[in-house]
C-alpha cells in the first residue's frame, strides 16, 4: 500500500480510535499516538519504513514543536524562582545521567549508546506535565511554578544536546571541524544565536508589523519564518531542531507571538501525531523479548529514582515536604525531548533501532503510569507522609513556606484571594477583622505579604497547612477554590477537628453543592452569581454574627 492517502487513512483512524479510549482514561494523548505506531508496526498493514507519511512529515511536527516552545520559553518563570530552579534542574541531570549511564553500561550498552540514554532518562515531558497540570488546576501553584521553571532549564539542556549530535561536516569544508571540533561548533552556535538576535531586533519586528493587518497572512509568514531560518540552519550544518528553536526564540518576543502561536498549534499537533505515531512504529517485536528486563529498570529508574533526586535537592532550599513531593511526582517520565535525541543520535552517532525501540516503551510506560502517579498524588502523599520527613531539610524555609507565627483566634480564614477573596480581605484589614489568608499561587502570596497580609502559601492537600490554618479557633471559613477534591477536603477535616465554624464553600454546578452541603457546608457561592463585593456586603451587614441570609 504505497498510496499516500491509503496510509494516511489507515494512520488517522487508528490514531483516532485509539486517541478516544486514551481519553475515556483520562490518559494523554501521546500515548495513543505512540501505541499507534505499535499497531501498525505489529500489524504490518504497510511498510512503515519506507512509508513518506512517517519518514518525511513527522520532522515537520518536530520542527513546529521546537519552535513553539521556543517561542513559549519564558526566561521569567526561571528567574522568579532563581537558585533552586537551575541547581534543581542541572543537579538532577547530572546525577540521572551518570547513573542512567553506568546502569546502561552494566546492561550492555555502549559508551554513546549509554551516555544518550542516561541524558535521556533525565529529561521529564513538558507537554504531558503542563497538561496534566491544567487539568489539575495547579499551574500556578508553587510546585507548578517550579516543575515549569525546571522542564524550561531541562528543554534548554535537551537542546545544547541535540546541537552537539547535529554539527556535520563544515559548512565551508575547510577541514577547520576535523581539527577543532568544539571550537567549530562553539562558533557555529555563537552565529547563529547572535543571528537570531539581530534579526529579532531589527528585522522581524518591522516584518511582523507589516503583515499584522491580516491574520492570514501573518500565519503565512510565520511559517515562512520559521522554514527559512529552519533551512539556514541545516545549511549551516545544523539540525531541523535547532533551526526551529532558534526560529521561535526569535519572535518570543514579538507581540504577535500569542495570536501566531494559537494558529500554529493545531498544524503542530497534526504533524507531531504523526512524529509519535513514527515513534511508536520504530518498536519492533524482535526486540522487546530480549528488552523487558532493561525496560522494566529503565522505567522504574523514571518513576522512582529521578523524583528521588528532586526531592532530596529540593529539600536543600527549604521547601517543604509536600511541595517537594508534588514538584518530584510530576516529573517522574521521560520526555518526548528523550526521543527526539535519541532518534537524532541514531543518524548522526549510530544509535541502534533497538536502542530507539526500548527508550520510546519506557516512554509509553513511564508516561502512562507517571499520569496515574499524578492523578492520586494526595493519597500517595498521605500513604509516604511518615517517611517524607528524611526529604526536608533544618535549612531556613523557602519565604513562600514559612508557617503562621502567633496563635488566633475567632478569626476569618480565606481560602482563594484572587477575584472573589481578594476585595473580603481588603474589607477585613480595613476592618481590622482577624483574618487568615491561605492560597497556592506564588506571585499573589508574595504580594500580599508585600501588602502587610496575614497569609501563608499552600494548598488543603498539605496536612501541615491544615495544621497552620487552626480550623478549630476559627468564626468562619470561606473558600473560593474551584477543585472539589479541595473543599470535599477542607469539610472533612473540619468536622474531623470538631470545628464549629460557619463554613461557605464555592461549587461549580448544582451536583456538587448538594454534595458539598451534604458534607457540611453551611452555604454554598458559584462565581458566576456570588462577587467578592456581595460577601463583604453581607459581613459588613451582619458580622460578627455568622449567619448570613441566602447566600447560595
């Protein structure tokens, strides 16, 4: 079956069938994708070696890839958090990736073989870690935060990787690379880098401008950009990846870069399905025999020993228990940026297919079981509390995890002072009302700590916190947190304290009020009724008494 519309029918609709029973799971979508290449390498419906769909395509969808997280590469999210970010991230790598190493050694592998696998091993998944995170609704969280600011120092790391594995033959074939390869390729990277900015600052810029007036015709350009500089790249001796990234740092800071990105994005899911399904299909039967010991240990290697590490560094900052422990979890899988070394390592360095093969089922694997890890954390947490104390440190706590100092008493804790909190907690200081605010987005405690705020940063699945919020001294408690989980929480240990506090929580619909009413909420608000203006109103009307009329 040569025709390219045969394969492309096949392809899709047995990446469709199984992308539906992926969601059904609740499982990321690449998995499905990479299991699709698994059928179709098992099923021999055509030859997927010589097939064009899954040898030329899917480095278009690489290419979209790194140009997008170039382009979503946020220098800020690293700063914010600064020292335990980076030393987090290069610590992890180094450690990973000498261990990884000599594990990859002792199973066989060789010197190459082994050190790319030990760097692959070390490389967690953005896509699936920011995915899993908004559905969690933790992305502003500080341990969201800080898996974010490590996957941005780990993808800057992947990508200084697959420069060193795409440097060819000099581009002006001057033998000056045989004799000085690393000086070629520092200068190499340097021009291009310095490329990148000229044309940022004083070419794109005007370009973009120009064209801006048409949505249409700015994606156009966009994609024109980013095959032009692509192809600069692979002419200079570099790879598709690196043109690609380079591509999209330039325009990261273009003001079009949001609305360019929204275009491009589902171009770049459609051929990156195509690149994991190419993935998936590199998996040969004939290898996985003799594999699953190796995959079994590469894979509990991910799960296992990489959070290990994280934790264990983390720990060294001040970060307590639970936000260690959430920030290890998420990043316990290999990243797609594993596969793509290794699938370049195999055209420039001689990586096995067999080697391709075993790295891209612990990615299958540790994917799937790292997104089950992530969806029951809180009861793992609460299973390995005893054991969670060896992780933190006696080193002066992170500013954000401080605990309240002073007891209180007859006071207001608020849980959520963003849009419906913040203007309750502006009203109580004015007031002069003892009040407790307790939120999990980093950038908002900092400010209202700045602003004199009684708060403390974390989340209802910390028991510490629990503790800190003295539930059972408080008057009255209101939480605008959206998770149900969160205030299913909250009521439970409320009644398990034997709190005697009026208790307002916020549901989303009308099935999880009962619910949460039936748990023992004394009021129920939903945002899209209930302001913060109207329960300062009603605290203004009524407090101290606690009994306010027909909230929900």
């Amino acid at each position: 079956m040569d025709n390219i519309f045969v394969q492309f029918a096949i392809i899709l609709s047995i990446s469709s069938f199984l992308g539906l029973i992926a969601l059904k799971l609740k499982l990321p979508l690449v998995v499905s994708y990479l299991l699709a290449g698994v059928a179709l390498s098992l099923l021999s419906v055509f030859d997927t070696s010589g097939s064009l769909v899954l040898h030329i395509l899917p480095e278009i969808g690489i290419a979209f890839v790194l140009f997008l997280i170039g382009m979503e590469l946020d220098l800020r999210e690293i700063k914010s958090l600064g020292f335990p970010i980076v030393i987090s991230a290069l610590g992890q790598i180094a450690v990973t990736a000498v261990v990884g190493f000599g594990i990859a050694n002792a199973l066989g592998f060789g010197a190459k073989e082994g050190l790319l696998l030990g760097l692959g091993l070390a490389f967690s998944s953005t896509v699936v870690v920011v995915k899993l995170l908004i559905e969690k609704q933790d992305l502003g969280s500080l341990y969201g935060k800080l898996a974010i600011g490590i996957l941005l120092v780990e993808d800057l790391v992947a990508v200084a990787t697959l420069m060193v594995l795409s440097v060819g033959s000099s581009a002006l074939n001057l033998g000056f690379q045989e004799s000085l390869p690393i000086i070629t390729l520092i200068l190499k990277g340097i021009g291009l880098f310095i490329l990148t900015f000229v044309l940022s600052k004083y070419v794109l810029q005007r370009i973009f401008d120009s064209v801006a007036g048409s949505t249409e015709l700015l994606f156009f350009t966009s994609i024109t950009w980013c095959f032009v500089f692509t192809a600069l790249s692979v002419l200079s001796g570099f790879s598709i990846e690196i043109g690609a990234f380079l591509a999209g740092i330039a325009l990261a800071s273009s003001p079009y870069h949001l609305q360019i990105q929204g275009k491009i994005k589902p171009l770049r899911d459609f051929f990156i399905t195509l690149f994991f399904i190419y993935l998936g299909s590199q998996i040969k039967i004939e290898y996985l025999a003799e594999g699953i010991p190796i995959i079994i240990i590469f894979t509990v290697f991910a799960l296992i020993f990489k959070p290990t590490v994280y934790m264990f560094i983390l720990g060294l900052f001040g970060f307590r228990k639970h936000t260690i422990f959430q920030t290890g979890i998420s990043l316990s899988q290999i990243s797609e940026f594993s596969l793509i070394v290794l699938v370049v390592g195999a055209s420039s360095i001689g990586v096995s297919g067999r080697t391709v093969s075993i790295m891209a089922v612990v990615g299958v694997i540790s994917i799937i079981a790292s997104s089950i890890l992530i969806s029951k954390s809180r009861k793992i947490y609460r299973f390995l509390l005893p054991i969670m104390s060896i992780f933190q440190r006696n080193v002066k706590a992170h500013f954000l995890e401080t605990e309240l100092l002073g007891e209180m008493e007859d006071h207001v804790i608020i849980i959520g002072a963003h849009r419906v909190g913040g203007p309750l907690a502006e009203y109580l200081k004015k007031e002069e009302i003892p009040f407790l605010i307790m939120d999990f987005n980093p950038h908002l405690v900092r400010k209202l700590k700045d602003d004199g705020m009684n708060v403390i940063y974390g989340d209802l699945g910390d028991p510490d916190v629990l503790d800190n919020l003295q539930l059972e001294k408080t008057k009255l408690i209101i939480s605008t947190a959206p998770d149900i989980n969160d205030n299913e929480i909250l009521l439970s240990e409320c009644k398990r304290r034997k709190a005697t506090a009026t208790i307002i929580v916020r549901a989303e619909d009308k099935a999880h009020g009962e619910a949460l009413k039936a748990l023992g909420a004394d009021y129920i608000i939903s945002p899209e009724r209930v302001t913060g203006s109207y329960l300062v109103k009603q605290i203004k009307d009524h407090w101290p008494r606690v009994s306010f009329p027909a909230l929900d």
